[in-house]
C-alpha cells in the first residue's frame, strides 16, 4: 500500500513544485484532477490527449521524484439535467478514460 494525495490540493502551485512538495512529505502517489469539479490544473487531457511527448513529460516528472499516479479524477455530472452541463462533464471522463489508457 502507498501513501498517496489528491494533487488537486495543490491546485495553486505549478506541476514540478506540487510534485516536490508531495515527495518531500513522503508521499509515494498523485491522484490528478483532469477536469470538471477537480479541475485540470496538472493534467489536462485537452492538452495531453494525442501528444505522446507532453505525456512523456507528466511520466517523466512523477517518476524522476519516486512517485507513481494512482489515479486520474474528473468528479462530474453527466445526469445533469442541463443538457450542456451533462454533456460536457461527459465528455471530460471520455477523455480521461482515453488519457488512462
């Protein structure tokens, strides 16, 4: 079992400082917002999804500090009864599963 953090936490700091600041208390694993009410602050699919360098530098950065993700999180309402609404949070763990895979 591993010690882990919602990243989200630390929404306010830039990836490389949030992920210092975890390993430096000991933390072995990231849970990352990817959107909707988490936000995306450190993974964000549209950004990721397709280009397989930038997912190489979010891997790269967690593992450099003896981290691992344990999971990707984009909280949401896909039963909204706002069409839009539901749509849209929809769409953001659509792209979450893609990015997961």
């Amino acid at each position: 079992m591993k010690l882990g953090v919602f990243a989200v936490l630390f929404a306010d700091l830039p990836l490389e400082q949030m992920l210092d600041r975890v390993a430096s208390l000991g933390i072995e694993a990231v849970e990352l917002g990817t959107g909707n009410y988490p936000g995306n602050a450190h993974c964000d699919p549209d950004v990721l999804l397709g280009d397989s360098a930038k997912q190489r530098e979010l891997l790269d950065a967690v593992e450099k500090r003896g981290l691992t993700i344990s999971a990707l999180s984009c909280h949401g309402n896909p039963l909204h009864p706002d069409a839009d609404f539901a749509r849209e949070h929809h769409e953001t763990w659509r792209k979450t599963a893609r990015l997961a895979v």
